[in-house]
C-alpha cells in the first residue's frame, strides 16, 4: 500500500509533464472539438463511449492508423500506454504481448497467452498468426487490466479488441499502392455495394505486402577454427557458412469476402470469410561480442561476427509458411429494448517453419523443420438491453473449443531431436454485466463470469520421436505427421480448470465532460501442461494451474475547455499469484529418474505486485492544429518466487534462492513507455488539403531474461517517425510522404545469452516510403 500511495505522487508530476505543454499555447475559441469515440468491446446494446467506461482503453480508428502507417498489431501498441506488443523473436507471426507488466516469456504452444486478441468478436486461442495485420480494419481496442467478466479467461494483462471494416451498402471502394526502401510494395483494394437495394450488400477486401528484409546475410564475419577451443566443438557442425540474401522478408497476401443481409428493419446478419497467406522470413538473429562480458562458445572457436548492426551470418536462411482460413457468422436482432447477438466461427491454421537459432555460421542450434496445425470453432450468444434511463445489462455464453498438432524438430550441433503435442481444450464461459445508476451522477457497475475448460494432451518429449515424427512412443509406424488427433501417440493427460471472476465499479460523473471512477476486477490464465518437457517425468511433474490476478484501477477521464482537450488518467495495483514458470525443483516428487539432483518443471512458483499509472491526452489548440500524448508508468516486482536459481552458486538451493529470485526484475517490462504527436491540417484555396503528422515513441530500458542478465539487456531508445500527405478534393486522391524511425535509432526487442552464443533480434531500421490511395 504504501508503493501504492507513492505513485500517486508520481502521477501528479507526470500529469504536469505532459499538460505542461498544451497549457503554454492558448486555445482558439472555435478550434476543433474531439469526437466522441463508441467502442464494441464492452457489448452494450447501443455501443457505449470510450469516455464513460470505467477501465483504462486506447480506441485507435482507421484513420489513425492509416496517419501512422500502422501495419500491425506491434505499430499500434506504441499508441497506448504500457502495452509492450512485440512480436516473438523465434517464430514469424507469432507475439510476446504484455500489457500492464502481464505476459508471456517464450513460445510454447501449450501456454495460453495473458494477452487476448479479439477479432470481429471471435478469440485467437493459438499464438501463431496472432500478430495482425492491421489491413481494412475498422478500429482497435487496448484494454488494459483483466477483462474476466466480458472477455473471459487468458486476459489477466488486458485485451486487444479488433474490427474489420464492413459494408456499408452503397456502391464505393478504395485502391492503395504503397512504395518503400527495401524493395516494399504494398497494394491492397475493397470494392462493395448492394446487390439486392435494402437488403443484401457484399465486401471484398484484397491485399499484399511484401518487402526484403532489413538485415543482410551475405557470409561476413570471420573465422579461424581453434580445434583446442571450447571442449565439445567436435559435437558442431563447423563446416561454414551457408546461403546468401536478407531476412526477415515480407510476403503476406490476404482476402476478406463479406456479404450483409438486412431482412427487415430489426434483424442484420454479416457472413465474411479470410484467407490468409504469410511466407515471410524468418527471425533476424544476430550474434555479436560484447565488449566486457565473457567470451561465448563460438567465439572461443575463433568466430567474429560482423561488425555492422544489420549485418548477419547463418547457415540456415530458414522459412515460414503460414496458412490460416477464418469463417465468420454473426447476427443481431433488435427487440423493443435490447439487441440479441450471436456470433459463431470457425478457423484452421497451419504452420511450417525452420530458423537458424544461435545466429552463427556453426549448426548450434536450429529449428530445421516445426510442423503445426490448429481448429477452433467459437460461439456466444448474448442479449444486451437498455431497460430504462437507469439500468442496463448484457448476459451471455460463449463456447471456445480448439485443437491443435505441434511437432518440433531442434538440431543441436549433431544430436537431432523431435518431439510431438497434441490438445484438445475446451471452455465454457456464462456471463453478465450490469450498470445502474443510483443517482443522477453516480453509476454502479456490476459483472461476473463463470468458466468452466476442459484440457487433454498428447506428449512424446523432444528427442522420443524420429526425424519426420512418423515412429514416436505408442505411434504407429508410418502414422503421417500431418494427422491431427490420432490418439495413437505418446503419453496421454487431463486437466479440468474452473474459475469466478467479478468486477465491481462506481463511476461519478462530476458532469457531462468529466467523470472519475473505482473498479475491482479478477482474471485467470488456464493452467496448462509444458509441452516442452525434456522429460516424461517432467511432463508428469509440469501441470500448473491457473494464474490469478486481482486489481483495483482509479480513474478520472474528461473533456475539457469545451471540447478540446482530452485528459485521461488511471492508476492501477495489481495482485498476480501463482505465476507460471519454469523451475528448478529438487528430485523428491516421486521422479523415477533425476540424475542432476534437480529438474526443470513448469510450475506456479511466483507471486508478484505490479503497479502503475496510464495517461493519455489529446488538444485541439487550434482548428488546424493537434497535439497528443500518451505515458504509462509500471512497476513490477515479485513477492515470491520459488524453484529459480537465482543466488549466484551451483545447483538449487530452497533456502537461499528464492529471496534471491523475488529480487529479479521482471523480464521485457520497460519501467516508462510514452508517445507524443504533432498534427498540423493545412486548408488549400481547391478544397485541397495538406496535413503533417510527426511523432515520438519512447521505451525505457528493460530486462530480456529471467536473471536480468546486463550484457542483453535492451537499452532505452526513442523512435522519430514523420509524414505529409496531400489529399485532393476533386476526386479523393491522397498522396503520402511517410519516414519511420528517421533518425536510424539501433535498438534491439529482445536478446538472449547462453553458454554457446550471445544474440540480440534488432527492431526496425530507418525506412521511407510513398502512398497512393483513392477513394470513390
């Protein structure tokens, strides 16, 4: 409590941080107001304004990501405080999401994510493909804190909330050519119109992006073997260095077809579809020397990585193959006070990929060939109402069933191994959520959800199966790897998880423009099985259950000066229990083999008090003139933390580490994150315009490992981004000028350091470009 109260102090002096500077100018009477921004991620039968929901949520529309050339999920997250949306460093398309502190370290399939996405009101239940493309989208929502009564389970961070953009029954469309460094071109049109006037309306929305990548591989670096070196060298392939050309490229092509039916005035129905087609490259890990920590294993064999930051040297240029087929039925039915939804989907994934891991010329380790594949099948059916002046609700059930094939492949020097997972899960979630106003002024929000899930896996340990995963323990010879669900594999487990979380919130609306408020809310993550385990034992023995996370937010929105300034602020705690880690655990839990006196477990072994403050603002100083700004402080630390060997000696030692380990920084979490933007609308005497937009994004420095190792952590950087366009009136021509990251900042997302190699996966160089895009 006492942190608690110390950031409040905080708060005051970075409120003054950032309206410092718009109270400096001097509002024009008849500058611009801010338009009310409604959001769907709260369900509500009339949509409700960002303004009056008692939670922190970042709205992004489609012309705000359109100014930022926003072209994915990790682009958007730089617009909101304390969301931290990068994608994974080893497999393409994949996140590593975290909001609030909250997420998840590593891509292991069988961990659900603390960070859901939510698209066209159906969840992602697989990581792969999750990282979005922001193509003919409609809005994006950042919720930030647990989202358990709405939006279910896996949400304890917060919730992404996306829409695609729909038809609107009239003949239009738009077509975009964009031109860039790096051989980009990006081309995407949506045509639509009615084919039945008043009733039946149809979409089609098409795109394709690529682009080379940012870093070179064209076999620099130098080598001169020492065969004395290092010990096990001869375990490696040091045969040298492998093919030529950049990565990650980018080749990603999508289809959207939507049809809308409107029978009568009461009752819509949208039918879509996606068809998506990712083969970009894969991951751009760079190994380099740093210049005080020790020597790593390759270079003790006499390797000199390149000298130049986007410069790599692999052996294995590697590949990814990412099919995904989404179909999508909603409906709403209006009654007299309320509006009946149902929404049901269905999508099929599949996944093939291979990288080059330790980022060397030397077979250190690879992932030569993964193979995987995901169903899932949503549905909720949910009725919201407007009972009266003073109570609302929304009550519903949702299904959420999924499948999924992992088969992974490592080479390691000589040693090739290949292990198998299947899960079959299924989820059940009731819910409800009320608002009623107990006086003219004061509102009480009231919710709760029930879920109810159901896991089963299939495991063999990586290195149990062969090379193509046709003979592994129990499976069939011959059995083709791509079978889903063939029950003849492996060892077979259950797990059944169940969980109530509630919300409470008071809201107290001072007036129409500002409003401050109270909320109490819970989430959980499912517990899960690590489908890593080295292990059949470990497997056994790596059965966590759920994380839970309790937090309490205080907040003050507001418009002000009679419209146009914007000022949202929140403050936030939250109580995060049996965090799920890896672990070292002596062997006395009934092992039948434990050789090294311990041994690696997923387990719920961390408990942890994450706190912070979010603010966010927006002014018109002048009609023509717009400035904004977001920051998000947090500060993480854990409470307890078990079965880590964190205490500087050999071997796991249950006196003396865990206080060690609860005084580790929490891994990926920059303490400060804020943005700033500049937009200047210049009117042309045609009707023409000319609008300028520059902006800033700061990331404070953090942490890439569980240990807080210092020669991979990721230093603080800022990125500059810049853009003009010019958009004529006579027949919606608009042409765009854009620059990222202008001032060619070096900064790396993530890092890794072992005893082989030292990595770093850079983030973004300086990259320009030029939009075409035309409306009618």
């Amino acid at each position: 409590m006492k942190k608690f109260i110390h950031l409040k102090y905080l708060m005051l002096g970075v409120f003054g941080f950032l309206i410092a500077p718009v109270l400096l100018f001097s509002v024009e009477a008849n500058a611009q107001a801010i338009d009310e921004i409604v959001v769907t991620s709260q369900k509500r039968a009339t949509g409700i304004s960002v303004q009056d929901i008692a939670s922190s949520v970042t709205a992004v529309n489609a012309e705000l990501i359109e100014a930022t050339d926003s072209i994915d999920l990790t682009d958007i997250g730089r617009l909101a405080p304390n969301a931290t949306l990068h994608p994974s460093a080893t497999f393409a398309s994949t996140p590593n999401f975290l909001i609030r502190g909250i997420g998840v370290s590593g891509t292991t399939r069988s961990l659900d994510p603390a960070v859901g996405v939510i698209v066209d009101g159906v969840y992602l239940g697989f990581p792969v493909g999750a990282n979005l493309d922001m193509f003919d989208r409609e809005s994006v929502e950042i919720l930030r804190g647990p989202q358990g009564t709405l939006l279910g389970r896996n949400v304890t961070g917060g919730a992404i909330v996306i829409r695609t953009a729909r038809p609107t029954g009239e003949f239009g469309g738009k077509v975009n050519l964009t031109v860039g460094d790096y051989d980009r071109v990006d081309v995407s049109a949506s045509f639509e119109g009615p084919l039945v006037e008043g009733k039946v309306s149809a979409k089609v929305a098409f795109m394709s992006r690529s682009r080379d990548g940012y870093w070179e591989d064209n076999n620099g670096g130098t080598i001169v073997p020492d065969p004395t070196a290092g010990g096990f060298a001869g375990d490696f392939d040091l045969a040298g260095q492998g093919g030529s050309g950049t990565k990650p490229d980018v080749d990603l092509t999508i289809i959207r077809p939507m049809l809308y039916f409107t029978p009568n005035d009461n009752l819509d129905i949208t039918l879509m579809a996606e068809f998506l087609r990712d083969k970009s490259g894969t991951a751009n890990s760079r190994n380099f020397v740093h210049p005080t920590a020790p020597a790593r294993r390759s270079q003790l064999w006499g390797y000199t990585p390149p000298n130049d930051p986007y410069e790599i040297n692999h052996n294995l240029m590697g590949g990814n193959d990412l099919e995904t087929d989404t179909f999508i039925a909603e409906f709403n039915y209006q009654t007299q006070n309320g509006k009946l939804t149902g929404i049901a989907s269905y999508r099929e994934l599949t996944y093939d990929s291979s990288t080059d891991f330790d980022g060397t010329p030397f077979t250190i380790f690879h992932f030569p060939d993964n193979h995987e594949e995901q169903e899932q099948t949503t549905m909720e059916l949910r009725y919201a109402a407007d009972v009266s002046d003073k109570l609302s609700y929304v009550v519903g059930v949702s299904t959420f069933d999924q499948e999924f094939f992992v088969g992974e492949r490592r080479l390691i020097g000589t040693l090739d191994r290949s292990g198998v997972t299947e899960i079959e899960h299924e989820t059940l979630g009731i819910f409800a959520e009320l608002d009623y106003m107990i006086t003219d002024q004061l509102k009480l929000t009231l919710g709760g959800r029930y879920t109810d899930e159901e896991k089963d896996v299939i495991f063999n340990a990586i290195g149990s199966c062969n090379l193509d995963f046709s003979a592994c323990p129990g499976r069939s010879a011959g059995t083709s790897p791509d079978t889903l669900f063939s029950d003849d594999i492996g060892l077979s487990q259950s797990g059944s998880f169940d969980d109530t979380t509630p919300k409470v919130a008071l809201t107290y609306f001072v007036n129409d423009d500002v409003n401050v408020y109270a909320s109490y809310t819970e989430g959980f993550r499912s517990g899960s099985f690590d489908a890593r385990a080295r292990t059949i034992d470990s497997f056994l023995n790596s059965r966590p259950g759920p994380e839970t996370v309790e937090s309490i937010e205080l907040g003050f929105k507001s418009i002000l000066n009679d419209g146009k300034l914007l000022l949202n602020v929140a403050i936030f705690q939250s109580e995060y229990t049996d965090i799920q880690k890896l672990a070292l655990e002596p062997c006395t839990i009934n092992l039948t083999t434990c050789t090294s006196g311990n041994i690696q477990r997923l387990i719920n072994a961390a408990e942890a008090t994450i706190e912070g403050i979010e603010i966010e603002t927006k002014a018109f100083l002048t009609d023509s003139f717009v400035l904004e700004g977001a920051l998000g402080y947090t500060d993480a630390g854990y409470d307890s933390f078990s079965g880590f060997d964190a205490d500087g000696t050999a071997g796991y030692d249950p006196t003396t580490d865990p206080a060690a380990a609860a005084a580790l920084p929490f891994e990926r979490v920059p303490e400060l994150t804020y943005t700033v933007a500049a937009s200047y609308n210049v009117p042309m005497a045609s009707g023409s315009e000319l609008d300028f937009r520059v902006s800033y994004a700061f990331t404070d420095d953090f942490t890439n490992d569980a240990t807080g190792t210092a020669a991979i952590a990721t230093e603080s950087y800022g990125l500059l981004d810049a853009s003009v366009s010019y958009t004529r009136d006579s027949d919606g021509l608009k042409l765009t000028l854009f620059g990222k990251n202008i001032t060619d900042e070096e900064y790396h997302d993530f890092a890794l350091d072992n005893a082989l190699t030292r990595l770093t996966w850079g983030g973004t160089p300086s990259t320009y470009g030029v939009k075409a895009a035309y409306s009618f």
